[in-house]
C-alpha cells in the first residue's frame, strides 16, 4: 500500500482542477491506497461551509467532499497559515479538517511515498 498525499492548491471554481483532485483521490481509495489530502493556497477555498456554487451552475465541491469518509479517507489538512492569510478560521469550515503549520505539511510531504498536487 503506497502512501499518497495529494496537495489541492485551487479554488473550487473556475477551473476542474479541485474536481479532478477529488476524482484522483477516490480512484485511489477504491485502490486501497493509504490517501491524505492537505488543502493548501487557494484550496482552502474548497473547505469553505458558505459555498454557493449553484449561482454559476455548478456542484459544490464541499458536498463532494463529504463522500471521502464512505472511501476511508479520512486525514484531511488545512494549512493554517493559508487560512490565516485569507481571513478564515476554523470555525468557517464545513469539512473536518486537522489544521496544521506549513511546516508541518512539509514534513507530511517527506513522509509520503508520493505526492501529487492539483
């Protein structure tokens, strides 16, 4: 079993790039694949409970998420100072997540067998 973080560096909308992180994910899970998911940059977005994407026709990435604990994903990042640096708090989020420093996502990368960003 490889151990896999996979990095979700974009906002939710405006390119597939968070849904194609996503998809990547639950294809490994299904792989038995040891998965974590660190949501750092504008990928904090994705965490964001108030997402309305219904406005711009289009399912909301938060309600995906959701699904990761029916796949055995269950270690899920935030990158603290990300949040910090976009006036969101923990509090803000609709998806339990550890909040962790930048530097400990570094050490979480090392300890990875692979690690793919989005």
């Amino acid at each position: 079993m490889k151990k896999i973080l996979v990095l979700q560096k974009q906002a939710p909308y405006g390119s597939s790039l968070a849904r194609d992180g996503l998809d990547y994910v639950l294809t490994s899970a299904a792989y038995d694949q040891d998965i974590s998911m660190a949501f750092i940059g504008d990928g904090v977005w994705q965490l964001v409970k108030s997402q309305q994407p219904a406005e711009i026709k289009q399912k909301s990435q938060l309600a995906a998420l959701d699904v990761l604990s029916l796949y055995d994903v269950e270690k899920l990042y935030a990158c603290h100072e990300d949040l910090n640096a976009r006036g969101l708090s923990p509090q803000d989020l609709g998806v339990d997540v550890t909040c962790i420093s930048r530097a400990e996502i570094k050490q979480l990368m090392v300890e990875q067998d692979h690690v793919i960003g989005f």
